[in-house]
C-alpha cells in the first residue's frame, strides 16, 4: 500500500492517503478534523464537507 | 385576570414563562403548549411547579382564544405561528430570534436561512422597556432579544448613545448550559458539559447583531460555555471616544438608567462581589452593569450579568407585558435573588 | 409594621431572614446585627439585597425597641441573647441549637457543654407549625429546628406516630456547603470543598437528637457534605412495624400533611425528578418527601429534602412568625423555586 | 507486546480502557470497536488521548486476531461477543453486568431479561484481584464487578469474612454522572443532571446482588445521583455480631489488605479528609476504605470510595490483567490522583 | 538520584511539585518545608500522596544538602530564599513572581513593592522550554512564568515573532480556584466562590507584563474566576498585521511548535472538544492551543487552555528540570489527562 | 539511633518509635492521624490528645 501526502484546505496540515481511496469516500484532517470529500482520484482532489453548527446560547 | 397563551412551554423559557405568569397577579395561563407532552401535568417536565398550578400541556390546535401569546420556541417555528396568531391576539411577545433583527439579510447571515415574514419585520417592537418603553405602551408585536444580547446591549447603549465610544466593540460572553435550551445532545450531557470553558463561538456569535442594531456600534462577540445551568455574563472590551472620559461614563450610566428598576450599577473596590456576576441574580430580573477603566490608557471595559431565563428571556416578556398593560413594572418579578448561592 | 431586629445579620441564616422580612408585607427590619461590620451597608455582605435595603449593619447594644427578635447567632452565643431579650420583646425566635433541646444533659451530650439555662428549655415551642401551630399561635418563645432535622423529623414524624415504625432509623443526611455557615476554614476552601462526598460524621451527628425527640425513635445520622452551596436531602431507612404495610404509610402522610402549606408529597414513577431532591426547591419553603417499599420486604425508606436556610431555617422561622401573628402562612414565601437550576 | 481488542471503545469505560492500555508498558491496541465512529479517529471521542494515539475506531467485523480482549459494551450485547470470542482469544475481560452474579435466575431478577449464556457463568473468574488472586492467574475468562459493587464489596467482605457482622447491610451508593455511560438522555442533560442529589434507586440496586454474592451477607442497596462527574462512594450501615468488637474490625482489615497494593484504609482523626471521598481519587486505581464505630452501641459504618472508571471499571480490569500475565500490578495504574481537584 | 528540596511544600504548586518528584524516575524528595506543619506527614495536607511517600514536612532550618532547590511560596519571600539557596545549590527553580520580570521598576508596578534583589533579574532562565530550551540546559537559576502567562505568551508568540500581529492584544483569563493558593479567606469560601464568574481583574492583571515580556507585543489582560477548581483559558483577541492571513499564522505554529511535545494544536470543525479545554488537561502537562479568523475581517482570535497547576507551574518546572539535567523531557509528566472529567 | 514499635491506642496500628523521644512529645500516627502525647519514656507511654471536631450542617 503506497501513500500520498496532501495539504488540507482547510487548515494546511499534512493529509496521508493511500492509494486505494476512492470517489466520494470522506476523509477526516487529523489536523482540524474538517471532513474532506474526494472528489477527484487522479490527480487527487478534496473538497471540505459543510461544517456542522452547534446552536448555543440564545 | 389576562388570559395568555404560551407555545413551547415544555422548554426553558417556557417553564420560565410559566412560573413568572403563575406568580403575577393579574394574569392566568389558559394554554401550554407542547407537541411531546400534550395532557401531561406542566409540573412532570417542571417539577418547581408542583405546587403551582394543576395545569396540563395541549396542542398547538387545542389554545383557547386569549388575551396574549407568548411564542418561547425555537427560531423558525416562531415565523409560523406569528402568522397564525398576529391578528387573533391582542398582544404577542416572541422570545425566539426570529423577530429581532430588523434587516432580512443579516437574519439570513446569521440565522443560515431565508426569513419568511420579512414583512412583518417592522411591525415588531423590541422588548427592551430601558429603551423602548413608550412604544412598548401600544404595541401589539414585541420580539424580546437574545440572552447576552440584552446584556450586551444595556451594557454598551448608554455610553454609545452619548457618542464615549470610538472603536469596534469586543464582546466576551459567557453563559451556562440552559442557554442552548431543553433538548439533550452530545454536548450538553452532563459528564462533557460540566466544568466546561467551551469557546463554542470564537467569532461571530448571532448576538452581536441585535448588540450591534440597538447599539449602532461595531461589535464582535466571541462566547464560551462556562460551568453554570443559568447565568450570562458579558465582558465588553473597547476604547474611549476622543476626549470623553470616564467621569462621562458614569454620568451616562446614571443618566440612563437612574429610575429603571431592573438595572443596577455595581463597581465596587470592596468587598467579594464587585462586579456583576450571574450567580446572585438567578431567578431575578436584574441586570447588574459595571464598568472599570484601565489607568492611563483609554480602555473602557464594561461587565454586566443576568439570569438568562428571566431578564435574558421570560422575565423581560414579563416586563414588557407590565409595561403594555400599564401595571406596574415589578409584578411578578420581585424575586430578589439569593445569596449564598 | 411589626418591627424586627435579626442578630447574626451577617451569616448565611441572618441574611435569608433579612431577605425574607424585607420581602413580607407585615414586616420591617430595625435593626441587623454584627460585630463585625457595624455601619457596613447590609448589601456589602448579602448583594442579592442590592436593590432591597439601604439598610446598615448596627451592634448589639444599638437595637432599639422592636417587636420580634430573631436569633441567627451560633449555638452557645444565643443562650445569653436569649437571657437579655427574652423579657423586652413580644416574641423570641431562636434559630441556633440552644433550644432545640429538652433535655439539658442531651444539649451538654451533644453540643459538648453544659446548658446555661435550662430552666428555659422548657418555655419554648418547637418551631414546626406542622407539629405545634396551635402552641406557636401563642408563642412568646420559638425554638427552630436544625436543617437536617427539619427534613428527618417531618419526614418521620407520620408513621411514627401512627406505630408504623417498628425499629431504629438510619437517617442519612447530605447537605450543601452553606450549612457550616460563612466562617472561612481550611475546610470550607472552595478547592477543598468543591466535589466533595464527604462524611463529616460518620455516626452521632447531633440532628439525631432533635429528631429522635420528635418522633420518639431511636435515630441514629450519619452526615455528608456534598457538592452544593444550598440544599439537604435526608434517606430514612427502617423496618415497617409488624401488621403495617405502605399503603397505611401513604395513609399516615396523607392524614397529617393534607393540608400543609409547604409539604409536597413526591414519590413519582416517571420522570427526572421522581423523588425529593434539593435542587428545585432552592429559595423555596417546601419539604419535599417521598417513599418507596422494598419489594417483598418490611423496609421502608423516606426521602425528604429543602432548602437549609429557608425550610430548613429562616423560612420555616417566617412561617412560624406568620402563625403566631394570624396572618396567612404563605406571606413572604411565595417563592417556588426554579427549574432548570 | 500483548495484542488488546477493545469493544464498547467510544463509550466511557471503553475511552478508559484505551487510555490505560495506551500507557502500559506491555500492552498495544490493535483494535477500538465502535459501530457510531467507523474510521473516525479516536481522539475526536476522547480528546484526552490526542497525543497518545492515532488510532482509529473500527467495526466488530474488522478486527484482526489478538490475545486480550475487552468488553466495555452494554449489558446482553456482552454475552453475544463473549460467544463469538471466547474460543478465539488467550483472555477476555468482559466489563458488563452480564457474568458478574453467578446466578441466572438473580440475573433475570435483577437484569428483567433472561440469562442468554447460563453455561458460562461458572467459567468466569471473579475481576477481584483482593479475592481471586490466585485464580485470576490462570483465568481465560475474567468478569469485572460493577462499580459501587466493588466499593461495597472490598468494603464489607473482610468483617463478613470473619463473621463479625451480624445482620442486614444497608449500602447507600453514590455516584456521578459517568456511571450512566456516554448516551444522552433527558435526565442526563446538563441542566438537569448538574447539582443533582437523585435518589435513582431508592431501594433494589442491581449492585446489591453483586455485594451479596460476595460477601454471603443481606446487602440492601440504595443509590443517588451526586453532583460530580467521576467517582463513586459507598456508606454501609450495618450492627456487629455479638461477640465482636472494632478492634477485631481493624485486625480483620488489617489482615485482609496489608499487602494489596491498591487498597488503603483511611479513618483519620484529623485533617479534611478523614474518610473516603472519591474527588482525589479521580483517575486512580485506588479503593479507599474506612470504618466507625458509633460509641455505646453495636453500629459499623464503613466507608469506601473509588474513581468508577478506573477501580471501579478499567482499571480494575488492567489490574486483573497484570495479575494474569504475571507483571507487576501497578503497570499502567501509577497515577496517584490529584489534590486540589 | 537527584536529592530536591521543595519550599512552600504545603501549598497547592508545592504540592504539585512532590507528586510530580515523587513519581519522577531520577528525583527524590529530600526535604519538604512547611512552617505551619513541620513534623506532620505530607499527605496529611496532599491526601493524594497517601500511597506514594511516608515524608514529614520540616522547617527551613532542617534542609539538608541537596542538588536542586524549588521555591513554591509567594512572592517576595522567594527574593529571601534566593539570596540563601542560590550559591548552595547546582539548581534553583523559582515558581513565585520574583524573578519573572526582568525590569525592576516592572515588578513595582504590578507586585506594588519594590524589588530587593533586583540585581539577580538577569541571571534568572525563564522556564520555558519552548522559548529557551538552550540556555536552559545550563541555567542555574530558573524563574517559572505564571499560569496565565504561561498560557498566553505561549498562545502568542509565535505570530508575535513573525510579525503577524498589527495591534494591542485583549487576553481574556479565566482561572479555577486553585490558583489563588491553599489560602482560606472570604473570598475563597465554597459558598461564595462556587458557581462564580468573578472578574476580579477587569483591568491590568500582573501577567500582562509577563506576556508582554515575551512577545514583545501591547498587551491588556482581564481575568475572571470562574467554577472550576484547577484550570486556566485565555482567550486573545487581536488584529492581523496588514499583509498577515491565517494562513501564515499556521505556519507560524506549525514552524514553532511542530516538534514540541507538550504543545497541541486544536481547532477542529467537528466534536464537542473544538477548542482547547482546561477540564480534559487536567493532572497532565500540556498547553493547547487554537485559533480561529473572523470571516472577512482582520481579527485573529486564540485560544489557550492547561492545568495551572502543572504547565501552569509544577509541571513546568520539571519540564525544565528535564531540559537541564539532560533527561527525557517527559519523564514524570506521562499522564495524559481524563475524560469524562 | 534505635527504634521501638508500639501500638497506636486509637486504631491498634503499629507506631515506630525512635529512641530520642522526649515527655510530652507528641507523635502522629501514621494509621488514624491521632495525635499521640508521650506520657512516660520508661516504659514508653502514650496518650491520646484530644480529638478535633468538625462543625457542619446545622
Ligand atoms: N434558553 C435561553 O437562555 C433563551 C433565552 C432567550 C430566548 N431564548 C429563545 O427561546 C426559545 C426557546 O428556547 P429554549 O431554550 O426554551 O429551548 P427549549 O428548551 O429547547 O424549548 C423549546 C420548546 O419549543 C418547542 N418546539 C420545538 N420545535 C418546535 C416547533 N417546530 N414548533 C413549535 N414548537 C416547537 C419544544 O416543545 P415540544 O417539542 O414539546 O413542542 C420545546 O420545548 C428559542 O427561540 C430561544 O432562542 C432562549
Ligand atoms: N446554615 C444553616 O444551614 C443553618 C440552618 C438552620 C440553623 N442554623 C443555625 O443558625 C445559626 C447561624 O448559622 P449560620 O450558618 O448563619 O452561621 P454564620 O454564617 O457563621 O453566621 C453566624 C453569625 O453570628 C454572628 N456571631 C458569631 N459569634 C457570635 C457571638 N458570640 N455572639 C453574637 N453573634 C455572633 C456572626 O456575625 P458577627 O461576627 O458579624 O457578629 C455571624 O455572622 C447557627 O446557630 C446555626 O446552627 C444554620
Ligand atoms: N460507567 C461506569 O461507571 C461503569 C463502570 C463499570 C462497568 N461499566 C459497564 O461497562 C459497560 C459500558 O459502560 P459505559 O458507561 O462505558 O457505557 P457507554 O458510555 O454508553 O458506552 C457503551 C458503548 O458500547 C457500545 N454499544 C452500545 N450498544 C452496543 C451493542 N448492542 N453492541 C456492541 N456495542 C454496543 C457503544 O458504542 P457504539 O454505539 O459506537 O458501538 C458505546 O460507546 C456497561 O456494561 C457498564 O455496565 C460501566
Ligand atoms: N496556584 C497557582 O496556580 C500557581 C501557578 C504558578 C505559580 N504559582 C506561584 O506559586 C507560589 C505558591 O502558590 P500557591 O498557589 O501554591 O500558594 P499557597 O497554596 O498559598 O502555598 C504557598 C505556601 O508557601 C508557604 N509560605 C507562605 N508564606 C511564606 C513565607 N513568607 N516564606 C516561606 N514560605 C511561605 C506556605 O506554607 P507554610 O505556611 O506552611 O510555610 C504555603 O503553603 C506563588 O508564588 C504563586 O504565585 C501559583
Ligand atoms: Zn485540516
Ligand atoms: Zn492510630
């Protein structure tokens, strides 16, 4: 199993990703545990999954 | 006796609500609504209640004709039932966000959706009797501001009417876990939320809108979630206008707010309790404002709490109906708070 | 007005009868006494009172003539009040654990010195209105009862009575912070305090005694000090008499607390609050109590809980005041409590 | 180094579980099973393990072989994988209610649902260390007691032992929040949950069972909810045989822990903490025991608190672990536990 | 082993200190001191360390020989103790504010005295192994920063010294009671101090001249107490400097802390723990650190949380223990903190 | 320097004892944190100092 190292858009920290990811599986940034969407496989491409709100303190 | 109508009674502010209208001499509950318990007793989802009153929960479609309605549910419902019942009521009093900034657009900004009654925006009156009173006298809508918002606001209006403020305004809230409501999730079980200094909103939180809007400053807010089940207070950081001073401050804190019985200016040099603080205020209506200035510097920084379920929701509603009806302000809220607590 | 004088004016008791009398509609504060901050504002050391009183403290040789004193000083130092004030006023409440007593050598066993004035043991009514109202309608002298007793005593005060008890009781207290008072100790530090399970008395605490006195049975208390500021909760665990079931207990509550202004029965099967619990009922008057059979056994166990300084202290001494004076026994005690707390 | 399988990893004991397996010098985790967070790190469960490991959760299906396994799931899903792992592991330590009472017709009981595996429950060796050293040595299926029941067991079982207790046991539990697990509920939501005295089990706790079958005594169990998020303490009320005395109580203990390294008897006549409370023991694989005598009568009041997740749960079971591979019982549990907490 | 000697032994960071020597793998504790408890077990006062050591507290006069000295005691009575340790020893590590400011006339403005050694400031390391790990593998003089400080000058110097920083930054503290010491006083009383949000330093709190210090940047500091008995936050508000984007402010941490290994980096999108948290850093020693951008603005918000007591202090101090003595940085500071918690 | 072992008069725990103990020294036992009053050095003697108590919850 190779890996790819990639940046997340998110936060610039380093992604490892091996090679068997594939289309539309989700990802998660160790860095700023934003979900990352593959959206390409060759070359590689991610996209962040909308974030999810917290509704506090009205 | 008034007869009122409360919706989302099952939930903090409406328990709040209802404990506020059950003690008030002049008025009586004819309808709780709640979707989850309807002919449950009130008091099995509010046990300090027991006492008060035999009352049970009914549908949305069971609320008899009344006086007023109280709408104590989430933002978005609220929308809805303002269209049901502007014109069937003599008075409604919303607690939700949906009626509180006057601008659809920053509603849509802050809220993530569209406002559907954008139209009736205008017709709202803030329930807000420190600045709104005379209006409040005849109006028929009132959409009463968020929790830290109302502290933020009656914290910051005086000075920045009277021009003392120059900068962008930085508001530090913090609030204890009633603030996000009745419903159990993740974050709000006991064993994660408990000693807790949880910044759940590092920038941008909704209430610097409403701040912003009765203020006419440029506020961000950032809040935290501290150990606490009631209780918000706002630590509001900014810089003195250009020849203003502090002697100015106090003149427009006096100024202001001399007569109004709900607000109260703490600053002392002794003693524990210097400045406000939540926790001698749970159960009252007060909101405690105080300020303090940083030697040789033009820093202001002003401090006020409340107890988010009574001045920081119910108790105003409450507030603004003693206003509305001409009785006096303090009915039902004369509950001074407790110490030690 | 009926004018009232409090010493220890300063302490955790003395402030809730502060709050209670400024907030009743026959009453007025004279005088509030303390060594310590004689010309202090009252509101310096109770700030729930901010907005109440301009009242200030006065030492004790500056109490002018008034009709009711209230005693809030610690046990030992009220004897000597008692002596001096017993004479010049119409009506005497003790809250310290001087009168409590009847038995001069129990005071001397459990308080660890002689008793200074027995011969006025004797001379003064037990302050439970749901035990005593018709004595305390005449009283010139009222002992309160201690908080943890209060709970145990009105909790077992019922089956007791009707011989349904057939053995020892255990009765387990657990209680907030405040019931050690305002004194600061290395025990009382909040880093110290703060979460604590901690079984100060393992075995003798001295509530036992009052309630053995006022049940007549044999009780022995084991006491806690838990996580709280306010609040007491005591579990009672015994054995059902031979022929008694719980259907003549839940007789039994019924029979004597039928009409009790501040006694709820709570013993639900749904729910977050089935049984009596502290939280709900802070700054409140009730004595919540519930009990529950062990199936297919003789055990019976009864649960009660309030408010130490209010139930458990000041309120229940507003109470008996409110008796001994005709008027309603609800005056300024209408506070429910609050949920969510 | 030992392959572990956790099962249950997301939940609290699980996240326990991990922290402790993480920080043993022996052992690694090859797998943490959690059917809510396949392929979710870790660490976004349990923050505290964010420098400690990259894991990642997986699903039952996926993990590979190893030598221990865990099971930190619910009662009844605990019998299931005990089936499918029983066989295909060198040792499982299974955390659940589900082989904890030796009886199945005391399950039924007490569980209110059959037993679906009666013919293991003679194969699993007691997770008791204090009791069952020797043949948890050997052991291929361990079974860890529940957390107040193992206070109240290592609590009691040295008296019983020697027949120095004469009848009935009343054990009075208390606990925090986690002891409820990681599921959010109504009664679990911060607001309600905080500053709770709940009496949940007024009489009947399942833990009595455990307690009983350990000890050969009458244990009668009732529990509450406390103020706190970790840590559990039990108060037992019971009367000496005749015959006996504290003295031979103290021998009695003395004999029976002397060596244990995670036992320590603690009734201080001095200090602030004269008996058992959990809050230093946070995080500690301690139990803390301590008895009284209450003069001129037969009473024993013994005390004994304990951190749930770890004595009380995970790190009991490391311990059990220790014993059965042979290392020294203090790997992985050197945490002595914090002061102030 | 190397032989310590801890003064102010009996205190909150004193305390910290012996857990920490006491389960360190190259320390011993050779001498205790405490005026107050001289010949009374040091777990008398730390209950923590019952199992962990059987050492007496002694008096000053009676520390023997030993190879590195710790000042825990107040500010001060350090300078005193310097001047006598500093010669008779390989190492000395000042946790007290005495030697923190490098500039005299500093130390009177914040600590109100005037310094009495000030010509020993500059021969004082910081202990701060992430700012000066070099110069302290040969200091022999070490000066702890404070808690707060601690927090906030590790938040912010690394955009600070890549110039990333426009402006004067607000830092907004919030700490638990520990912090004020193991020192009774009204303040400080469970009563009073529990469920507080106390801003008892609305302006011009001492640590501002720490972190200024150290970043070189116009630094405001408030702080407030807020329920929690160990753990601090900070929370600094700030504007990027024209050309600065977050993007650089990553790297700026990333270059800075990447090999750091009590630094963590949070700021997370999902989770409850998204932000950094004092409750789960509890007992361990690490500073997390996130930070966040106010869309379409040039604020810069971040946030720092860690136990006061341990990188806030005690743990800190051996960090630098560890640089100095050449040994792992992490040993005796293993634990990994708790949750639940 | 010798030591002895005694038995501690609260709690029966064992007490060690060195010989430098003087009259009305008073000694803590490690057992039940009793305050422990030397009332004779031959034989040793010791007496219990009186307890400390608590005053909570009224
Ligand atoms: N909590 C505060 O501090 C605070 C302060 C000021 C204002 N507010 C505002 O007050 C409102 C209520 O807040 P809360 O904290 O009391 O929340 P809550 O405890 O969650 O209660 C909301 C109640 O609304 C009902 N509800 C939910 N969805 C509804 C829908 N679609 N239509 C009608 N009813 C619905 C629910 O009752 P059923 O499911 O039983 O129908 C629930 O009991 C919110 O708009 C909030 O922003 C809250
Ligand atoms: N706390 C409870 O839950 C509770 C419940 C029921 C009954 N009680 C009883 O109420 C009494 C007061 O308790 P507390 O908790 O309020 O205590 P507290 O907070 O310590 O207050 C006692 C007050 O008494 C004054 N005082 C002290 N020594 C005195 C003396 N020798 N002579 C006259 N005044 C003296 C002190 O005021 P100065 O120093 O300023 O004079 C102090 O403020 C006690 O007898 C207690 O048993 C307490
Ligand atoms: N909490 C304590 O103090 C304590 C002490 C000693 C023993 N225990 C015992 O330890 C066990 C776990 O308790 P806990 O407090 O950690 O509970 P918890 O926090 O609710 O965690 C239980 C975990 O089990 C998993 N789970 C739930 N249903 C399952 C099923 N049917 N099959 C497989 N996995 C399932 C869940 O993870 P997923 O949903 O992600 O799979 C969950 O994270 C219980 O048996 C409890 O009695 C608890
Ligand atoms: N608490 C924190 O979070 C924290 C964090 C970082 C640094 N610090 C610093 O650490 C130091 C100790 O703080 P702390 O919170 O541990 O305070 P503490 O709990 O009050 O302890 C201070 C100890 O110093 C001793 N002491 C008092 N006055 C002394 C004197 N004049 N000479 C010698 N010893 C004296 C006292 O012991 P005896 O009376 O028994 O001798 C006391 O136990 C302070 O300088 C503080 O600024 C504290
Ligand atoms: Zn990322
Ligand atoms: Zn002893």
């Amino acid at each position: 199993m190779t890996t790819a190292t990639q940046t997340c858009p998110e936060c610039d920290g380093a992604l490892t990703i091996d090679d068997s990811v594939r289309m539309s599986e989700v990802l998660e940034c160790p860095g700023c545990r934003s979900e990352l969407e593959v959206v390409a496989t060759a070359p590689l491409l991610l996209a962040l999954a909308p974030e999810v709100e917290e509704d506090w303190g009205e | 006796m008034i007869r009122t109508a409360v919706f989302g009674a099952a939930g903090y502010i409406g328990g709040e609500v209802l404990r506020l209208l059950l003690g008030h001499p002049e008025t009586e509950v004819t309808a709780a609504v709640s979707s989850r318990f309807p002919g449950k007793r009130v008091d099995s989802v509010h046990p300090n209640l027991r006492s008060a009153t035999d009352l049970t929960f009914c549908d949305a479609e069971q609320v008899p004709e009344c006086d007023v309605v109280l709408l104590a549910t989430p933002h978005r419902s609220a929308m809805a039932l303002v269209r049901q019942w502007a014109s069937r009521t003599e008075l409604l009093i919303d607690l939700s966000g949906d009626f509180r900034l006057k601008d659809a657009d920053a509603y849509k900004h802050y809220y993530g959706v569209a406002h559907e009654a954008p139209e009736l925006l205008d017709s709202f009156v803030p329930g807000i009797p420190e600045l709104h009173r005379d209006e409040l006298r005849t109006a028929r809508l009132i959409s009463v501001p968020g929790c830290m918002a109302t502290a933020g606001l009656l914290a910051l209006r005086p000075p920045a009417a009277c021009g003392l403020i120059a900068s962008r305004v930085l508001v530090d809230g913090r609030t204890g876990s009633s603030g996000s409501g009745a419903t159990a999730g993740e974050g709000n079980l006991h064993a994660e939320r408990s000693g807790a200094m949880r910044v759940f909103a590092p920038v941008a939180h909704r209430h610097e809108a409403e701040i912003a809007q009765h203020t006419g400053l440029d506020v961000r807010m950032t809040a935290t979630g501290v150990e606490a089940v009631r209780g918000v207070q706002v630590v509001c950081h900014t810089e003195l206008a250009p020849g203003a001073d502090h002697r100015a401050v106090r003149a427009a804190y006096r100024e202001a707010y001399a007569d109004e019985p709900f607000i109260r200016m703490v600053a002392h040099k002794r003693g524990v309790y210097r400045y406000p603080e939540p926790k001698i205020l749970l159960g009252s209506n007060f909101c405690d404002i105080g300020h303090a200035a940083d030697e040789g510097s033009d820093r202001l920084v002003v401090i006020a709490a409340l107890d988010n379920l009574v001045k920081g929701g119910a108790g105003n509603a409450v507030q603004c109906l003693n206003v509305r009806m001409g009785w006096p302000e303090s009915y039902g809220l004369s509950f001074p708070g407790l110490h030690p607590m």
